[in-house]
C-alpha cells in the first residue's frame, strides 16, 4: 500500500515494508497548484513488480483529488506519463 508524507513544501509517496522505506518518490511544491516529482527510487529486490508504476499512480490520484498539476523532472516518472495518456489531464 502506497502511503503519503507532505509537509506542504515537499511531499513524499512510499511503500513500507516491515518498517524500513523499500520505494519512494519525492516531489516539491511549485506554487499551490502544481507538484514537480524529482526522483524515485526502488529497491533492487522489488524492481519489475511495477511498485515504481504505482508510485506515479498515487501522485496522479493525489493532483486530481486536488487539482494540481504534476512536472515529472524525474526520468522514470516522466518516462511513465510518456507512456500513460491517461495522466495527461494532471500533466504541466
């Protein structure tokens, strides 16, 4: 399950297991209505299950619940919305 960290500045979508942070992507505030994710990173032992996908799932969840836009500066997240044309209505 993907949780959420966010201090209003910077933010953060994780997944947890027994404790210890095994996936993680960050992002920061740029404005009040956009987000710009700057890096993800996955544990090597959970590489290929799609944890990385679901990450960038939970952000575009989070910008339509609250209306704001996302800029993926980070490779991975801006490779997925490349590829997922139905994340483009929260896309900057």
């Amino acid at each position: 399950m993907i949780q959420q960290k966010d201090n209003g500045k910077r933010g953060e979508f994780y997944l947890e297991i027994d404790t210890k942070i095994m996936a993680s992507m960050t992002y920061s505030y740029a404005g009040e209505d956009k987000i710009i994710i700057d890096h993800t990173d996955v544990d090597e032992s959970l590489k290929g299950q799609g944890v990385g996908y679901k990450l960038v799932e939970a952000s575009v969840d989070f910008a339509r619940k609250n209306n704001i836009k996302i800029m993926p500066l980070c490779p991975f997240a801006n490779s997925v919305f490349k590829k997922r044309s139905e994340y483009k209505d929260v896309l900057l």
